[in-house]
C-alpha cells in the first residue's frame, strides 16, 4: 500500500481529508518541493496516505487514483479528523519499517510544510532516540478575536483541570517503531493530537505558526470545536481524576471539621451560638456529603479509566505479530 524502494528510507504523510482534496493536492506539490529542496530528506522517498473521512461520499479521492506516491484510506464511516488520523495509521502501521519517519498534518495547509524540515530534524539528527516524538508547538494563530478569547479561557481551564498544556494540533512526527506500538494506547480512541502528549514520551516542541488555508473552507463550528475541547481532556482523565480526589477530599474534611467543631461549642460550651449556625451547619454537611459522593464517583473513573480496553492488548499484540 505505501511501497517504496526496499533500501530507501521513507517519509509517510498521512492527512485527514473531508471534502479537501483540491487542498491536499496543493498540500502534496509543497511537501515535494520542501523534501527535494532540503539535503537532509533528500535522501527519503515521500509517501502520502488520504484518510477519506466523507467514507466513500466525496468522489474527488478519485483523482488520486493516478498518483503512484498516494493511497487513499476510506473509513466504513465519518469518524472526525483525530480518529481518522488514528484509524489510517493502525491500517499502515504493519507496513512501516523502524527507520520511516511518519508525519501526520491536516491536509488544508493550516500544517506548513515549510515547517516540516525543522519538524523532524530532531529525528534525523546524530545520535537521535529512535522513540522520540516531534509535535508541533502553536506560536502565532490568525482565528477571530472571540476564537482566541475562548481558546485563552480553554487552555486557562485545561491546566488548571490536568496540569498540562497543550499546544499542539495534529502536526506531529515519529518514527515507525513508535508509530506500531504508540498506537496501541487506548486514549488514541479518544483524541489525536492531546494523547500524544499526555502519554510518557520523550515529546520535542518545535515551534511553528499555523498557515492559511489553501482551498475551501473550514468545517469547524462552534459546536465541534466545543467537542473537539471536550475530547481533549479524555486522555488525561487518570489526571483530572486524581485532582479531583484531592479537592473533594479536602472540601468533605474541611465540612466534618466545621460540624464538629459546631457541635463541640454547642455541647461543652455555654457560649451562646448564632441562630443561622443551624443553617451553616446544614450547608456544611450537605456539602461534605457531595463531596463523598464526588469523591466515590471520581474514584470509580479513576479506577476505570486506567484499566480502560487494556483488556484487549495482548490479543492486538499478537494480531500485529
């Protein structure tokens, strides 16, 4: 499917597409010029895998039919641009070989490919670490004003809920040893671009500014950028969970504490008590027992989610074997 001469290294651009294709062929000419113009990957031979995400639908991917150096990926349905990516690269994956570099990017040019050098330079470099991972850092965006105002109150939120920051899109480049087992990961199920950076990689930021689209136009409301959001926060939900703990934990101790401390004064004290001490000590216990219940929720997820679909991974071990 991504043949290429057997002594050659290859470099695989694997691209989401959903009605993109005049953009992706725009998308390709770039690539091939960036590659033949640089002396590092001059070397490599260029492959590029079309995820269809319009299952079937868009006939523009016939286009490509003729193009010996693209395969396109049709998916049985529309999964969204990050489980597209995911879905095309667990069907090349038993393709590639140890020293392929695979990059992954959206096909509309947002993802420069005059980035793409600096991308994977960190891989290419002498004495580079074969399982490295290079994703792409965001420095300059050219969204709306109330875009960039909800992206500030997004990433204010995602750190305080994980403690990390992300920063990254689906630009992203490895090697094909890590692409074949990476992949494997549960939370790639859940979402693309922030699995790569919540699991315990050896992640290199390379700075790079978003571009403008070649053609056509985005796809991406309010409402699926509110779920893309959402999907984001899954692959650290171990983490979210965890704080989680420690707030309710600390909200029950605190409600037991105030009770018995009202309780104490009202029964070993002749100090006279305020009347809304009664209401106070309601809300207290009230809130200390959301808060158990809180806490036993969160730890149910907790638990859940870190032994989440593992079930299953010796038996897609040994299916890839």
């Amino acid at each position: 499917m991504i043949a290429g001469p057997p002594d050659a290294p290859r470099l695989c651009v694997l691209c989401p597409s959903y009605d993109d294709i005049e953009a992706f062929e725009i998308l390709r000419r770039r690539v091939l010029e960036v590659v033949g113009e640089s002396s590092e990957l001059a070397s490599y031979c260029v492959r590029f895998v079309v995820v269809d995400d319009t299952a079937g639908r868009d006939p523009e991917p016939g286009r490509l039919d003729g193009l010996s150096d693209v395969t396109v990926v049709t998916p049985p349905f529309n999964l969204g641009h990050q489980r597209a990516i995911v879905y095309g690269l667990r069907v090349i994956g038993p393709q590639l070989r140890d020293a392929d570099i695979v990059v992954t990017m959206d096909a509309d040019g947002e993802d420069r490919p005059e980035d793409l050098p600096r991308l994977v330079a960190p891989l290419i470099a002498p004495g580079a670490a074969p399982r490295a991972l290079c994703v792409a850092r965001r420095t300059k965006r050219s969204e709306s004003l109330r875009f960039r105002v909800m992206y500030l109150f997004f990433r204010i939120m995602f750190r305080a809920l994980t403690g990390a920051t992300v920063r990254n899109g689906n630009y992203a480049a490895y090697r094909g040893v890590l692409a074949r087992t990476m992949l494997l990961h549960p939370y790639f199920d859940l979402c693309y671009s922030s699995t790569l950076v919540s699991l315990d990689l050896a992640v290199v930021p390379v700075p790079c500014a978003r571009g403008d689209r070649y053609a056509g136009r985005s796809r991406m409301n309010m409402l699926r950028l509110l779920m893309h959001g959402v999907r984001m926060l899954m692959p650290f939900v171990d983490r979210i969970a965890v704080r989680a703990l420690v707030l309710f934990t600390g909200i029950f101790s605190v409600g037991v504490l105030g009770a018995l401390t009202v309780i104490g004064v009202k029964i070993f004290s002749t100090a006279a008590i305020p009347g809304w001490t009664t209401t106070t000590l309601i809300g207290i216990l009230g809130g200390s027992l959301v808060a158990l219940g809180n806490f036993v929720v969160l730890f149910a997820v907790f638990s859940h989610s870190r032994g989440m679909s593992l079930a299953t991974l010796e038996y897609d071990v040994d299916r890839r074997a």
